[in-house]
C-alpha cells in the first residue's frame, strides 16, 4: 500500500497524525451536571473539532461518551449558534436585534445597571445561572460585589432542596460510599440516564454482592437489576420512608449507640412513626407491606449500607422537602452516616465535587455579607431558604417582579436563563415583559434570548478554559481546543468584563478571571502555571480524606449539634419541626373531586437519556433517536380510553392541555402518567399553576399533580 494510499485512509478515518494534520488535544464534555463531566478527546484539523471520543486514560469516565457528549460536534457547530453582541432594536420578542460589538455591548449593560442601581437600588437588579453551572462562584461575586443579594440559580427548582433538607437533618451530608457499601437504597433516580460515568462502579459493585433496593414509581434501567423494587404512587416517598422507619424502630433494628448518643428528638420522631405500620403505608404508597419490611430489614440488617438519591425528584412535589428529610433520616436512624461504605461526608472543593483539597470558592463568591444587602427575593416567603441557602429564590421572581413588594425588581442579567423552567410558564413569560432591562447570554438564540434588550454569545467548553475537579482526587485546567467561534466569548471573561465596568471596588474582579482562579485555589497548593503544563489534567498526589465519623469529635453542624429528627430550625420558624408526611396538593385522596375528572397522577421531568434540560433538542442525531413529545402512559390505561401506540392525544390538567404523541409503556404504572421536560413543542409547565410549590423550599410540584389523557380528535 502506498504512502499516498495511507495517508488518505487516515484523514478520511480522522485518524491522528502528521501527515493527515489531526491533532488530539484534551478537554471536556460540560453538558450536563458537574458530578459526571467526561474526558474527551477532540480531534482538531485546521482549527476546526472533526471528531470526539471520550478520553480512555481519564480515571472518572474511562473512555466512556454518552450520546450528548457524542454530538458535541453538532451542538459546537450549529447554525442556531449566536454569532455576535446583539442590541434589540424592535419590540420586545419581536426578535429584531443589531449587531454590535462587545464594547457598545458590555457599556450598555453597565450604563443601564448603574442607572437602576442609583434610582432604586442594587437589590433592583437579579442576577440568574442556568446551565452550565461552572460560571456560578463568578456570577454571584459579581451580584454581590455591585451589591445586590439576588443571585439565583436554577438550583432553586434543582438540588437545593434536598441541599435544605439534610442541612436540616444533619447539617451536611454525603454521597454513597459505593465500592464498600453491601447494600444500596437508590431512591428516584436514575443513574443510566443522569450520572453515566457512575453506572460502571456501580454495576461493579453489583457483581460483588451488592444488595440493591430500587425506590420510585418509574421503571428504570436499574429496576432489573435490584433485588427490591418498591414502586410508590408519586408524592408518597416521605410516607415510604416514615413506614420503613417503624419496621426498623420496632424490630430494633436501629443503631441504638448512634441515636442514643448523637440525635436530637427521636421520641418524638419514634411517637410518630407508630402510625406507619406496613399496612397503613400500603395504603398510600401502593407498594404492599410484605416489601416494605422486607426493604426496611434488608436496609438496616446489611451492613455497610448507604443511600443514593438525585438532585430533585424527592424534593419536586408540594410535601417535597419534608419528604426528603424522612427519607434521609433513615441513614442515621441505621447509623449509616460518615460510615465506609455509608453515605461518607467530604467537603467540595470546587463546584458541589470533594476532591480532598480545601479552596476558597465559597469566601471568593461571597464578597460582602448578607447583613450589609437588603433581603432577598423571597426571604419574607421562604424564611427557612434564606436561612439554609446562600442565594435567592428565583421561584418567587415572577411574583416580586409583578407586586414590587418588598421592592422593584427592574432588570435580570441573566446566563443560559429560560424562563419555561418556572411552573406557570406563561406567568414568568409576562413578568419578564414588565422588566426595565432584561440581559441573556447564551450560546443559541432562545425564547427566553429573544425576549431580551441585550444577548451575548457565550461559547462552548471546547472553546473556552475552566477549573474542574474529579471525585477521584483529579484536576484540570482546561484549554481551548479550538478559537471561539465568530464572536463568542467565554462565560467568565463576560462576567469580569461587566466587573470592571459595575464593580470597580473590587479587587479581584479587577485583576480578572486567571488571577481569582489562582486566589481560589491558594490553600490548595495548587496554580495555574503548574495545572497548565498538564493539559490532559493532574492526579492530587498525598491528598487525606478526612476521618470517618467526624460528628465523635465535632459534633453536626445544626442548632443542637445533633443529627435532628424534630428541627430545631423548623420549630424556631413556626413549622412542623418532624418530617411530618402531607398528601400532595394535588392528588387522588387529598382532591377526590379534581380526581373526577382528572384520574392519572401526573408525574414530569424525568430525563431521557439523549435529552439534558433543552439544550440537546436541537442536535439532529439526539432529536432522532425521539423525534416527537410523547406522554407515557401504561397500556391499560390506553386500552381504557381508546389509545393506541403513537396517537396524538391530548394530555390536559385543571391549568390546560398539550398535544403530544401516546408512548403505550409499563415504564410508569396503571394509573400514572409521565412527560419528559423541556420538549419545545410542549411546554408542560403551561400546565402547572404558578404556585403549586412547597410551602417551606418553595420548590414547584413537578411529580405530582392531576390529569387526564384523552385521544385527540383534531
């Protein structure tokens, strides 16, 4: 075969090498949450991405690539991408906008600003961090350094609840200690589909002899491989887990030391749980009573055992946080806290990841205190929030922008913002049309960038450089595999940019964007000029995880410095100080009459594997693999309205209705039905009212509400 003939076959096979002008340069796939960003290795020619596989020698994903970091190429390259600064010069949402350069960009951010800023204040001004999340400790020290406290995330409707939930219980909390547990209580999630790069330890840790019970009212991938599966009506995890509480109490099989010891209120909490027997918790949960103790005794009797739950699908319901406090208590309750094997507790070192070195991320977001910023949006309706967590609550944004209680909310500089995320859609929509100033940057033009004054192009992490820690004691700096695209820019070099311009007193934000990184990163040891000379990343070598049962000697960080059954900062607010269960406000037994009319238990937001919030519905090869909104929906209940396989019908709530296509599955069971988020084509939060929250999180009840399914006719 000829030199010729070879060369050739490695440029059409993207093979690298000198001759085909492919270099493979290291990186990451930043799509979706922080705990399971992959190693990829980009294949670059003439500055342009031609392909990406997942990086075999990175020691968190091994060479693994979902089918959204397989895409990356289309996601970098489409044509939606935004191109250049974008001033509106229609009406807004007309979608009429004027190139502009960044200076006339970023100037007119910062006039508008500074002009609200001195007509009704800084707290006038919200700043909000959508996806991805790795801009966040810049934005909020940006919020606060030009002196508003109302930096907000999407986490208020993502993970900070069940965040509330164990800092109520214990403070803190941690993840399952997975290659030493022997058994594993995953509880409404899905790993298969939302944390990828896990699955492999834990199907290893399955082939060892790990025990695995399975909670939720979904079927997964992992429901073939527990050996329990306890399938809960929607709502009813906090029932589930105060009826495995009294099998474990009354069959003493509790860890008697541990709740002697170090907790607070647990005859209060032992009083109340009588009332959960197995047969009772039958009755509402629908999962029989020989599985609940047979769960309950498997749980507490194998030791090591720890527990495994997502970001919000306990917490997404209008009982939610109380829900989650139930289900957590449980890992005390058998002494399975701060245990090898148990859920062990680590401090993050950056961006919610322990790697086993201390930073200063949460001193650097933090740039002046609480007490020297008016209150928070949602701080007179949330009290317990404000307390707990360090930001606003962006669910109660609609409803300040609209009353202008306790003050205006005038103008939101927003990043990767969508406003289809809010229960009530519709009503979030309108409340951004009555904002002075409205700011987004993003990397496609979307509604929610359509609706602005101003939209900037953030590029891609192949684009960009970023900080990134790995659970297993890893680090990277990234660096840019290829230029930023057109005009876009990095999101941090936007936010410091706009620093110079609004929050001239702080030093750091002055210094920029590499200088806060080296701060940051000052108690580590670590700095950018040694993580630069190695760009495929740095093994931590000496790193000390810290001890195990780390309570003995400091006790928990909660008020009575106890792991706390009966709160102590429930009760001092006036709230039910026990993980009290409450029917959802939607539901067959609280809203029999609804029910009438609207029999299935609706249950959303769930993720399909190809699909990460709505940023993926856009790529070809991921749109194909699912290509219309569907409701799934079990085949009795199909059989029983008429419905088959594909039908368009209509799904509709007491709010309103969508057509979607019927997917017949036994994913969900007789009675329930479920929708996957952020279809573009069927906004399924129209059909949630605006405060269908949890009265104390004021997380929205995504999981469970009322409908019907009826085939449409149109």
């Amino acid at each position: 075969m000829s030199e010729q003939m070879v060369s050739r076959i490695r440029m059409n096979g993207k093979v690298p090498g000198r001759d085909a002008g492919i270099e493979v340069r290291k990186t990451l796939c930043a799509i979706c949450n922080p705990f399971s960003h992959c190693g990829i290795d980009a294949y670059v020619k003439d500055g342009a991405v031609v392909k990406v596989e997942g990086s075999k020698g990175h020691p968190h994903s091994q060479g693994t690539l979902c089918s959204k970091g397989s895409a990356s190429r289309q996601y970098i390259y489409h044509k939606d991408r935004i191109r250049t600064p974008l001033v509106r010069r229609g009406e807004r949402g007309s979608g009429e906008f004027e190139a502009v350069s960044w200076e006339e960009a970023l100037n007119t951010i910062a006039e508008k600003l500074l002009k609200i800023k001195e007509e009704t204040g800084p707290e006038s001004v919200a700043f909000f961090a959508g996806y991805t999340k790795w801009m966040r400790p810049f934005l909020k020290r940006l919020a606060h350094s030009f002196g508003s406290p109302n930096y907000c995330t999407e986490s208020s409707t993502c993970f900070q609840a069940t965040a509330m939930a164990v800092k109520l219980n214990y403070g803190y909390f941690g993840p399952p200690d997975i290659p030493n547990a022997k058994c594993l209580l995953v509880w409404s999630t899905n790993p298969f589909h939302s944390n990828t790069s896990a699955v492999r330890r834990l199907l290893d840790a399955r082939e060892r002899g790990l025990k695995i019970i399975e909670v939720g009212p979904l079927n997964t991938p992992l429901t073939r491989h527990a050996d329990i599966h306890l399938r809960i009506r929607p709502g009813t995890s906090g029932a589930l887990a105060l009826g495995m509480a009294q099998v474990i109490i009354e069959e003493s099989l509790y860890d008697r030391e541990f709740v002697g010891n170090v907790t607070h209120g647990f005859e209060e909490y032992r009083n109340y749980v009588k009332e959960f027997t197995p047969e009772v918790t039958e009755d509402i949960t629908g999962v029989s009573a020989d599985l609940i103790v047979a769960a309950a005794r498997l749980y507490a009797g194998t030791k090591p055992a720890a527990m495994m739950n997502s970001a919000s699908p306990t917490v997404h319901h209008t009982n939610g946080l109380q829900n989650h406090r139930a289900l957590t208590a449980l890992v005390g309750l058998t002494g399975n806290f701060d245990v090898k094997g148990g859920n062990y507790v680590a401090p993050p070192t950056w961006l919610y990841v322990p790697a086993g070195v201390v930073t200063r991320e949460f001193a650097f977001e933090q740039s002046r205190p609480w007490e020297q910023m008016a209150p928070r949006v949602g701080q007179d309706r949330y009290p317990v929030w404000c307390k707990l967590v360090e930001e606003a609550q962006a669910m109660h944004l609609p409803f300040q922008i609209r009353s202008g209680k306790p003050y205006p909310i005038r103008a939101l500089l927003g990043f990767g913002m969508r406003y289809r995320m809010w229960p009530g859609s519709d009503s979030m929509l309108e409340s951004l049309k009555k904002l002075d100033f409205l700011v987004n940057v993003d990397f496609f033009m979307t509604e929610t960038a359509r609706l602005s004054d101003v939209v900037l192009p953030a590029c891609t992490s192949f684009e960009r450089s970023e900080l990134k820690f790995w659970v297993e004691n890893y680090v990277m700096w990234t660096q840019p595999v290829i230029e930023p695209l057109w005009e876009s820019r990095s999101d941090a070099d936007i936010i410091f940019d706009l620093g110079r311009r609004i929050a001239r007193d702080d030093e750091l934000m002055q210094k920029g964007y590499e200088a806060s990184i080296d701060w940051i990163l000052e108690p580590s040891g670590l700095t950018l000029a040694e993580l630069k000379k190695h760009p495929a990343g740095l093994a931590l070598k000496d790193v000390k995880m810290g001890p195990y049962r780390k309570y003995e000697k400091n006790g928990f960080p909660t008020p009575s410095k106890k792991m706390e059954f009966s709160s102590t900062i429930l009760k001092e607010a006036g709230l039910d100080p026990l993980p009290r269960y409450r029917e959802p406000n939607l539901s067959p037994r609280s809203t029999p009459e609804v029910a009438k009319k609207f029999p299935l238990i609706l249950t959303t937001g769930a993720r399909l594997p190809m699909y990460q919030h709505s940023r993926t519905f856009r790529l070809g090869w991921t749109r194909s693999l699912r290509p219309d909104a569907s409701v799934d929906i079990h085949p009795k209940d199909a059989s029983a309205r008429g419905i088959s396989n594909g039908d368009w019908v209509s799904l509709s709530t007491p709010r309103g209705s969508l057509k979607v296509r019927a997917n017949l599955t036994e994913i969900v069971p007789p009675g329930v039905a479920n929708i996957y988020h952020a279809w573009p084509e069927a906004d399924v939060n129209l059909l949630i009212e605006p405060d269908y929250l949890d009265p104390i999180s004021g997380f929205p009840g995504f999981k469970s509400l009322l409908c019907e399914v009826s085939k449409d006719e149109g």
